[in-house]
C-alpha cells in the first residue's frame, strides 16, 4: 500500500477475502436446529461457528485459483477496449505467483 500499487493491494485484498471464505465452515454443518428456546445459546460470540484452520498446501491451493482466475479472466479479455483491464488482471495474477514462487521479498511485502 505504500508503495502504491494498486494491483499488489487489489490482488492480495480479494485473495485475504478468498482465504477467510475458505476458513467458512460449511453451511450444514452450522445448520440452526430446532429445540427448546431454553437449550438455545446465550451470550456473546454464542451464535459464532467456528472456522476451519487451512493448512499451508490449503493457502497455496487459494492463492494458485486466484491467480489462475485472473489469468483465465484476463484471457477472455481479447478485443482492444479491454486490454487495460486484461493487463491489470495479469499484474495482479504476476503478484499473486510471486508468493507462490518464494518471492516474498521485502519488494513484494511492500516494507
């Protein structure tokens, strides 16, 4: 962000925001059931589901479809009005692969 690119901020918002949907515990089994109104949870934090623990092969896995949708996207981007929003989709898709490749360099993290 203090480097102000905007398609490393892009890229690594969507793809934080794809690692939390991954983290969601899926829906049937949070499912509400029904029972008395007295065995019902109280208190704060009381209707909060627990969320899955990804491994690191779990985080690669996000982070590899998010670079691959942004490729396949930008790929599908073939006529000249779309060619600003094509490049950026691959911008974004070259950021994402440079953590996947062991880029994590001070470059990439923006410090």
């Amino acid at each position: 962000m203090r480097a102000r690119d905007k398609a490393a901020v892009s890229a690594l918002r969507s793809t934080l925001a794809a690692l939390d949907n991954a983290e969601a515990v899926p829906l049937a089994d949070t499912a509400p059931r029904a029972g008395a109104l007295e065995a019902s949870p109280v208190g704060a934090g009381a209707t909060e589901a627990a969320r899955r623990e990804l491994s690191e092969r779990d985080v690669l896995h996000v982070v590899r479809a998010e670079a691959d949708e942004r490729l396949a996207a930008a790929d599908h981007l073939t006529t000249p009005a779309h060619a600003d929003r094509a490049a950026r989709l691959r911008a974004e898709a070259a950021v994402l692969l440079r953590f996947l490749d062991g880029g994590t360099d001070e470059d990439a993290l923006g410090t």
